[in-house]
C-alpha cells in the first residue's frame, strides 16, 4: 500500500512538474519561479494570484516613471494613463502564462514597442 | 461549484422563484449567512453609481460600497467624449446661449420619436445645473467652450479638457473615496437576494473574479441596510444578448463599449420580475471609424467637425444626410453605404483643416491612422476612388450653403459653421457606425425606484440608475445626453434611499 502511495505521489509530482514546465514562463521572472509557484499564486494554486502579488517586487510609481511619456502622449503612459491613473491592475496587461495586450489597444492604434509577449 | 454551495447555504429557508429559478435566491434574512453588510451598495463604477455614492457620501451615508466587475474602474463612462448637455448654466449665460430644461426636453422627445417619457427627461434635465455643479465641485473642469451635438436646438454640450469621460470619472472617484466611501474592483454581481415578499435584502457577489473566466473567484452574500443601487450600465458587448433583440447587431458589427457591457444587472432584475423596456432599441454611433477599436480617436473628431464637415457617399461623391441629424438617422443612412456587392464602402468625413486643426482630435487621428491629410478635391478623389466632377460640384454647392446661411439639400442647421469654408487641405475620416448605446433597460420612475412587470408598484429596496435604465430616451438617445442623466438618476437614487 505503502508503495503504491509514493509511486502515485511521484506520478503526480511528475504532471505538476510538466505542467508547469508546459506554461508559458518568462525568462526574467526564473529566480521567482526558484521560490515556488506560491511566491506569486498568495490565493491558493487554483486562483488568480492576488492584484498585490506582482507588486511584492514591483513598484507602481517607479513603472510610471519607467514608461513616462511627453507632450500629447503624457497620458497614454500605460502605468499611469488618463483612464486608469496608476490603478490598472498588472493582470488587465500582462500574462505570466499567457501573451495579453495592454486593454488601450481595445480602443486605440498606439505602439508600446517594448510590450513584451503581446498577444497578436 | 461556489454557486451551488453557497445557494445551498441558504439553507430550508431558501426558496427560489419563477421560470428563472437557479438565478434567484428568495429567503427570510434570518437565514441567510451574511458574509458583508453595508448601508448603500451599489454596483457599477460608472457616471450613475458614482454620482450616487458621491451624493450620498454629502448626505451623510456612513457606510457605502461600490462593486466594480472590471478590473479597472468606470466602464463605458470613461470610454466616451467627456460631454454632457445640461441646460440653463453659467457657462451658457457667459457665452449668450439661450437655453431651458424645457427646450431640451422637446429636442430629446423629438430624436425619441414618441417613445421617450417627458416625465423622466423632465426630471433629469432639471437637475442639470445641480450636476454641472456637483461635477465642478468634484474637481471635473469643463472647457471654456461648448460644442453641438445632433439634434439640438441650442448649443448645450459642456465637454471636460480631457474630451473624455476619464474627465469626470477620475475626479468622482477620488471625492467617493474622500467622503469614505469603499470601491472594489473584480466583485461581480450574480444575483440579488430578496425576501419572501419581493423587497431587497442584499445581492451575491463573485469577489476576486476575473473577467472572461466565469468561474474565477468566490461567492459572497452581501447585505444592503438601506438599499441596493444595480448602475450596470448596458449590454451593448453582448453579441448573444443584442441580436436576439436586434437582428442587424452580429458580431461583425463594432462596438464602443467597454468588455463589462454584458447587462448582468438587467438580466438579474428581469430575474427578479422588474419591468423590462424598449429593449430592442439599441443606438450606433454614426461618428465611429472603422480604422480601429471601440470608441477610439475618431469619435472625438468626428464630432467637433460634423457641424462644419461634409459626409460623403464613394459612389455618388455626394453628401446623404445631414451631418448633425440625430444619431439614429445618420447611424441608419451610413450603414447603408456599400459597394456593388453590398459590401461596406464606408463614407468619407471631410475637414477643411484650418478648422479641425483648433481641437486637439485632428493631430489624434492623423497621429494614429484613423484619419488622412489631402491637399487637394482630386487627392481625395483619386485615393479613394470617387467621381471627381461630382465631389467637386458638391464642395462648391456646399460653400454656398456656408455662405446663404442655408442648406437647401438636408437642413442642416447652418448658423454652427458660419463663415467656415470647406477649403484645401483637407482631414479625411472613415464613418462606419458601432453598436454604442442601450435606450432600453428596466423601467424606473423619477424616484429611481425599480417597477415590478407584475404590479406596476416599486420593488422595495431596489433602484436602477443609468444605462441599465431603460425607457427614458424611446428610440434614439441624443448625443451628449446620457452622461447628465445617468448622474442625475444616480443622485435621485442616493436620495432615494436616505430617504427611505
């Protein structure tokens, strides 16, 4: 019986292993993905992670200041834009397992040429 | 799974009703395990949900929420021109306009074509100077200058400096919060909870959803002690939804709504016996571009140039309608310009640039492909492929009407473009119309209580506000015209409910 319950468990532990290996994964998050899915997943492996999870590393205001753009595309800057202010959730933009596109571009032609993994 | 769990938690108690069984839920309060309880909840971040939280945040409401289902705040009314008509104000007084409630709400029953009720734009109009008021108390800051919009008699169209919705929904937002008033994103309304006799005691909500993915979350019973606010807004983005009602609205045809435009309040209120109406009169925007998504650029400049700007016909190169017709008249004339196979052929918007180039939309759409410079009637001509001799007869015919003050060929009110010649060069817009606007709703009364289908009487406890109101317009809303009423309705609403 005993057995039986390691074999099943190394089963197991072999799909989550290939699940997860199977998602889309970022390069530059590797070191997150060392921790432990649970470092982003705060709501339990079957949830969304939590709208505070990415800014565990990542800052908001220091985003904003990254991606700031001038004169009449002062607004169009996505971490701070006239719509949403700094309030748009990281998840409404960006996938961490599946390409997303920044929700302006559900109304507008603009160009954020350095979106990583957009989905066409 | 959640659904049905926390359903079942209700408990013996827990009776539902009617056809729409699985979406009510019908109990004695003592049985229903409340897992929040607030004095006012309103559901919907929009113009009516958050003039609603505001208004009752002034009147001293200590404890109110606001559910949003997005993950970002405001739906459709940040997506929009940032105009609203309000009739009688300071700003009109300083610039010479005449104006009353009463002149608007001639314009808007005509453009409603015998199904608006004077009743409820009576109401809202009225209140117009209040909100222009409450808007600029908020923070919204109004131009200097107020535009036309189609189908009025007077110019009335106050427009924020953003020319967006965002103008008035940012500043709103901030003052709810500031008056202590909760706002959560990603809490999604599934039903309403009522009492045995009909009153509502509450709604349940999907807290942590994520739209797109139904399942996504937990559901919550959230108790409201004074009254509950369904500011939903309209269903504009439900393909299913609107075809079934409007066959000619399938998934080929665009919309400028935003994604959380899929009428769950109306649905849920249907559910629980309020009185569906006009459902089946759903407006295009005849100002949209076919040259990208949603609402976009195009929108904004159409807009400022329609007064001054000719539309052009590709196979004829002659105008079809008046440019500042209401919204259904233009939307159902540009619909029905096609090609030889009766495949879209979009109409042209032509702009004499001296004049699009003092609003800030021109460098917009040209910036974003949404529009084109030409410098010269054949450029145009050649490039999209019109009879030359005809669009040139029809510019000149066209500066004449400038000129006598008079549009003999469709009655354009011409005293909006006086002494602005169509001349080179010029700003070219596609016109394609998008599914924009819900007339219809659940029907209210000027109290902004929700009316039962079976009785005609108020549901106790509940009140609608907004787009997800339905009757107030008839057929065809006027531009510029929603975003008063639904604050108005939202401000009527709060006062509702502390009244009650």
């Amino acid at each position: 019986m005993k057995t039986v319950n390691t074999l099943l468990l190394l089963v197991l532990g072999a799909c989550i292993a290939l699940s997860a290996q199977a998602r889309d994964k970022r390069d530059y998050h590797e070191m997150v993905y060392d921790s432990g899915c649970k470092t982003c997943h705060d709501q339990g492996m079957k949830a969304f992670p939590s709208d505070n999870s990415c800014l565990q590393c990542h800052d908001m205001a220091e985003l904003a200041e990254q991606t700031k753009r001038e004169g009449d595309e002062a607004r169009q800057n996505p971490h701070d834009s006239m719509h949403y202010g700094q309030e748009a959730p990281c998840m409404e933009c960006h996938g961490e397992h599946t390409p997303k596109k920044a929700i302006c571009m559900d109304c507008h032609n603009f160009k954020y040429p350095k979106f990583k993994y957009e989905h066409k | 799974m959640q659904t049905r769990r926390s359903f079942l938690k209700l408990g013996a108690g827990a009776a539902a009703i009617g056809a729409f069984a699985p979406l009510t839920v019908s109990a004695n309060s003592s049985d229903i395990k409340w897992d929040e309880s607030h004095e006012i909840v309103i559901v919907g971040s929009g113009f009516a949900g958050l003039a609603a939280a505001v208004e009752a945040g002034k009147l001293g409401a200590k404890d109110i929420v606001v559910f949003e289902k997005l993950g970002v705040y405001g739906g459709n009314s940040t997506l929009n021109a940032g105009q609203a008509c309000f009739a009688n104000t300071d700003l009109q007084k300083q610039l010479g306009i005449e104006d009353s409630a009463e002149l608007m709400v001639q314009d808007q029953l005509k453009s409603g074509r015998g199904y608006a009720s004077e009743e409820l734009l009576t109401h809202s109009a009225e209140l117009g100077p209040y909100i222009y008021q409450l808007t600029k108390d908020c923070g919204c800051i109004y131009r200097d200058h107020i535009i036309n919009t189609g189908g009025t008699s007077a110019t009335r169209s106050h427009q924020v400096v953003e020319r967006s919705g965002s103008g008035f929904i940012r500043p709103m937002l901030k003052t709810a919060r500031s008056y202590g008033v909760k706002t959560k994103i990603r809490h999604k309304f599934e039903h309403l909870i009522t009492a045995k006799d009909g009153t509502v005691l509450g709604i349940q909500v999907r807290r942590g959803y994520h739209f797109g993915h139904e399942e996504s979350g937990e559901i919550i019973n959230v108790k409201a002690e004074k009254g509950v606010l369904i500011a939903t807004g309209g269903f504009g983005a439900n393909v299913s939804f609107r075809q079934a009602l409007d066959p000619n609205l399938g998934a080929d045809v665009g919309c400028t709504n935003a994604r959380g435009a899929t009428g769950d309040g109306l649905i849920a209120m249907i559910a629980e016996g309020a009185m569906p109406v006009h459902l089946s009169f759903i407006q295009s925007g005849p100002w949209a571009s076919p040259d990208e998504g949603g609402f976009g650029y195009g929108a904004g400049f159409s807009l400022y140039n329609f007064p001054h700007s000719v539309a052009i016909d590709r196979n004829t190169g002659q105008r079809f309608m008046n440019e500042t017709a209401d919204r259904k008249t233009r939307a159902d004339l540009e619909v029905l310009r096609r090609d030889k196979e009766g495949n879209p052929n979009p109409a042209l918007l032509i702009a004499p640039k001296h004049e699009a180039m003092k609003d800030p939309s021109m460098n917009n759409v040209l910036k974003y492909n949404v529009a084109w410079e030409f410098d010269s009637v054949d450029a145009i001509a050649k490039h999209f492929d019109l009879p030359l001799k005809a669009l040139k007869k029809q510019i000149e015919d066209w500066n004449l009407y400038v000129k006598t003050g008079e549009d003999p060929q469709f009655g354009k009110r011409m005293n909006m473009s006086t002494g602005i010649y169509l001349t080179a060069p010029f700003i070219v817009q596609r016109l394609w119309p998008k599914v924009h606007y819900c007339q219809g709703g659940i029907q209210i009364n000027t109290k902004s209580e929700v009316i039962a289908a079976k009785t005609g009487e108020k549901i106790p406890g509940l009140y609608a506000a907004g787009e997800v109101s339905g009757g107030v317009h008839g057929v065809s809303r006027l531009g510029g015209c929603s975003t008063p009423e639904c604050m108005a309705f939202g401000v009527t609403a709060a006062r509702s409910i502390m009244k009650a």
